[in-house]
C-alpha cells in the first residue's frame, strides 16, 4: 500500500504458447535427431534416453513432492532435459551415466535455483560438462558396434585428412543425436517455422565462428575443413537446441545478436587453441554465454521514454 492505494505489478503479456506446448514443440523437433540417433546405433542409444529422461522426471516430481511445491513435471521441460542429455552421450557410456547426469541436471542445476525460469545455465549442457570432467574415459570413448576409433572432428584437429560427408548424414561415430547434421538442422528448422525460435542466435553463432576459423583456423576457406567443424563437437545440437534456450538467453533482439557473437567467438577460440584436447568447446562456450546472460540484458534492455535513471546515493 502507497498513499492509501494499492500497489499494483507490471502489467504483462501473455503469449499464445504454454510452456508445455512448447516443449512439445521441441520434442517434436528433436525427434529425428533421436530416431536417427535409435537406428544408427540400436537399442542401447534407446536405453541411455529412457534412463535419462525417467531419471529427470523423478527427481523433479521427487523434490517438488517433498517440499510441497507445486507440480510442474507436466510441462515436460524435464523430459526435454533428460532427452537433450542422452543425445550428447556416447552409446557406449555406462547406462547409469545418464540418470547420474540427469539427477545434477534437474536437482542442483535446475531445482536449487528455484524451478524452471530460474536456472542461469542450461541443465543438459551443465550435466554433460559435470560428467565430461568427472567421468572423461567413459564420455569421450565413441566405440561402438558399428563405429570404431575417433570421430572425424577429432581426427581432423590432430591433422589428419577428413570426409564431412559421413557427418552430414550420421554415418559415423559419435554421440547418440549429435552424428547427424540433416537430422539437427530439419528439427531447428521445425523449431524456426513454428515460432518457437528466431534466427539472431544461430546465425550469430555461426557467422562469429565461421569467421574466424577462415581467418585464424589456419586452412582458409576450405571447405572440407569449414563443414567438418561446424558439424561436429555437437556444435550443431548445442546451438539449435541448447544457446536458443529461452530462459538462459537475452530477452532482446540486439542482445541474442551480442549472446551469439560471444559463444561463437569463444567456440571458435577453444577449437583453434585447444586443438585435439578439447573438440567439444562448444559446450563450455554455450555455458559461458549463459552466465553473461544478465549482464547482456542490463546493457540492452531499452530504457523507458522519458525516465530518469536512478541516482545512487
């Protein structure tokens, strides 16, 4: 109460989609990466999902239960989380890899901070860097039935010659939904049709990392070269999937330009300095956009016409 009268919040606008209806829409758009992922490398990459996305649903049910919160499982964002994760994991990881990470993802990454709008990085991305570092050996073993030895991005940071074209489709090895680019392209492109996604992040993205692989990266514009790196390390399932998340990324337009750019230059330095010991900074990239979320927003948020900044005393 001020003055006698009552205080009211910010009016608001509210969109047409629900946040389930959302994450159904990209479920729907990660489906072919998670088909793909299914027939390339067979019942097990179908195990390592389902693990993954029971592991995240009962840890979100489990701690809203038990500190009598309200239920939110039904908007499926953890079946979106669970699902993500299992596609960044080789199938050859031990099976409990998945729900381990899954745990972390929705319990300290997502629950801890407050639910889901509260989370300052994205849970997936989080739990896979938590079991990159912990469990190296098992999540940079791609070995399978089907595959063996290095992924062609591993083999082409170590200076060997490489073939994209076996990228492109998913005929390689690799993890679950990060092998085939046709498949993770027809599902952003989905997300992109239907609204759920704009264009400023992903372009930003690999426009900042394109460029400066062709001017620093050491190969030119080969394009061998370009089409290996931009499809491999799960850049193109991180970006599409994962940078677009809607409450880890700017709210702005100028803001998801500026997020892009910084994870695209900062993916594009890890691939070039790094080299072999680390293919996949994309995720440390992702990661780092996120944390600079807050402050991208504080220095693009327009100001209200007419208002006077605060003084502070």
């Amino acid at each position: 109460m001020e003055n006698g009268k009552r205080r009211l919040g910010s009016p608001h606008i509210r969109g047409p989609l629900s946040t389930a209806r959302i994450m159904q829409c990209v479920l729907l758009a990660l489906l072919p990466s998670a088909v793909f992922g299914a027939v390339n490398f067979g019942t097990r990459a179908l195990l390592h999902m389902a693990a993954s996305i029971v592991a995240c649903v009962l840890t979100e049910f489990t701690y809203e239960a038990f500190t009598d919160q309200r239920l939110t499982v039904g908007d499926l964002s953890a079946v979106v989380t669970g699902l993500l994760l299992a596609l960044s994991l080789p199938v050859g990881a031990p099976l409990w890899m998945g729900p381990l990470g899954g745990i972390f993802a929705i319990l300290i990454v997502k629950m801890l901070f407050g639910g889901i709008g509260r989370n300052i990085l994205n849970p997936a991305l989080t739990a896979w860097c938590f079991l990159r570092i912990f469990f190296d050996g098992p999540m940079t073993n791609y070995a399978c039935d089907a595959y063996s030895g290095a992924t062609p991005l591993t083999g082409l940071l170590a200076g060997e010659t490489s073939d994209p074209f076996p990228m492109l489709l998913g005929t390689t090895g690799g993890c679950i939904g990060e092998t085939s680019a046709i498949a993770i392209l027809a599902g952003g492109l989905l997300l992109l049709g239907l609204g759920i996604i704009n264009l400023r992040i992903p372009a930003a993205c690999f426009g900042t990392f394109t460029f400066l692989l062709i001017f620093f990266g050491g190969h030119g514009a080969d394009e061998v070269y370009l089409v290996t790196q931009l499809c491999g390390g799960g850049m193109m399932l991180a970006v599409w999937f994962m940078a677009t998340d809607y409450v880890t990324s700017p709210v702005t337009g100028s803001g998801q330009i500026l997020y892009g750019i910084l994870i695209g230059a900062a993916a594009g330095i890890i691939r070039i300095l790094a080299r072999e010991g680390i293919p996949e900074g994309i995720a440390y990239a992702v990661l780092l956009g996120n944390l600079m979320t807050p402050l991208i927003d504080k220095l693009t948020v327009p100001r209200p016409f007419a208002v006077k900044p605060r003084k502070v005393k």
